[in-house]
C-alpha cells in the first residue's frame, strides 16, 4: 500500500465510524459539525494571516 491507497483506507473507516455515530447519536453530528467548521475558520484566518 503507498501513502494515498492508507489515506482512502482511513478516510472509509472514519466516515463509517461517524455514520454509525449519527445514526445512534444524531445530535453529535450537530457537535461535530461545529467543531470541524470553527477549526477549518482559525486555520483559514490564521494561514491568511501569514
């Protein structure tokens, strides 16, 4: 396996992982929604910063 075929391999088992979670915990996608939009903000600010 070279880097990007374990790059898609972990991508497949984090968005199973994260449906499974939504589907038993459907408020969590709300949580991980906002986590993940207000950290690509401060990445995106602070790399336009620079």
């Amino acid at each position: 396996m070279d880097k990007f075929e374990l790059g898609g391999l972990l991508a497949g088992i984090i968005s199973i992982f994260f449906g499974i979670v939504v589907i038993v915990w459907p408020r969590v996608l709300a949580y991980a929604i906002g986590i993940y939009l207000i950290l690509f903000g401060i990445i995106a600010v602070v790399a336009a910063l620079r």
